[in-house]
C-alpha cells in the first residue's frame, strides 16, 4: 500500500519529468545562434528506419551561425541533407566533402514574434501537465484512509509547494528562452 510520501515523492518525479521535457523542447527551438541540439527534432531514413540525426552523424557548431554535421557512413549524406532540408525548420544544407554545413540565417523580427509564441504555448503544456500530475497526486491523498485530515492536509500543501515551485521554474525557462530569441 502506497503511504503520503510515496505520492508526493510520485508526483515531484512527474513533474521533474515534464520541466525536463519542456527543456527539450526549448532546445529545439530556433534562436538566432547555431545549437547542436537545433537538429535534434530531424529524423533520418537509414538502415531501413527513421532515426535521430545524432545517430548517423556528428552534430556540432564550429561558429555562431553555422552548423555541421559529418556523417558516420559517407552513404547517408544524401538522405541526412534531405531530412534537414524537409525538416521545416528553414535550413538549407550544402555539402563539401565529407562534411554537411548548415548555414543558420538571422531571425526577422515576425518570425521571433512567431516562435515566442510557440514558446509561450510549449511552457502552458508544461504548466498543466505538472497541474495533472498535483490533481493526481491530491486525488489519491484523499483516497488514503487511517490517516488523519491535518496528515492529508499537509501533504496537500507540500505538493502545492513542489507544484508552485515547477510552475515558476517553467515560467523562468519561458522567459530566457524568450529573451533569447528576441536578442538581435
């Protein structure tokens, strides 16, 4: 049988779990500087599968606006400049080489406007996902029986409290995400 501190300790993981996801998801989020993990999002067809880039070539970021990618298997260049090509995220790649180069071009100010918003409504699925994860957690506090009510009381503050303190990381992760994309 699960007691108190089970639930709390349940519903801080899952919503440890969710500020880790919605990290993620910042991170694929275009800013005008080249990040590794930009290319994250971008699936390539190899060996018969789709699988992260990651997988097939190493990602990195030589200068601020350049990314390159050097795949493992010379035979995937193709595929890999195809996927980031239909990848929707408005990069053009050029090959030299061995070497796939990934020219980043500079935001204009609507399309910062644009991926604030996305930002804003990545951050709101964060928020409520961690707000199901304290609705879940009360429910089966409230369920417990044998305990007393000041017992399920305090438990109900205490996941108020990690619920308060996810929200307001979620909210700090939105707002440098935010500064970042409309740094010029």
């Amino acid at each position: 049988m699960s007691t108190i501190p089970d639930f709390v300790k349940q519903a801080r993981d899952g919503m440890q779990k969710v500020l880790e996801n919605t990290k993620k998801e910042f991170s694929g989020i275009r800013t005008s500087k080249a990040s590794p993990h930009l290319l994250d999002v971008v699936k390539v067809e190899a060996y018969g599968a789709h699988v992260p880039i990651n997988q097939v070539g190493m990602v990195s970021a030589p200068e601020p606006r350049m990314l390159t990618v050097q795949p493992f298997d010379k035979s995937l260049i193709i595929p890999i400049e195809r996927a980031i090509r239909d990848s929707q995220l408005g990069l053009n790649p050029a090959t030299q080489g061995n070497l796939i180069r990934i020219p980043i071009p500079a935001l204009s100010q609507e399309r910062r406007k644009d991926l604030v918003k996305v930002i804003h409504k990545l951050a709101e699925e964060g928020r409520v996902a961690v707000r199901h994860a304290r609705t879940d957690a009360l429910h089966k506090i409230k369920k417990i029986e044998h305990i007393s009510e000041d017992e399920k009381s305090r438990a109900e503050k205490d996941v108020q409290k990690i619920t308060d303190d996810h929200v307001k990381q979620i909210d700090q992760l939105t707002q440098g995400k935010e500064a970042e994309i409309m740094e010029v």
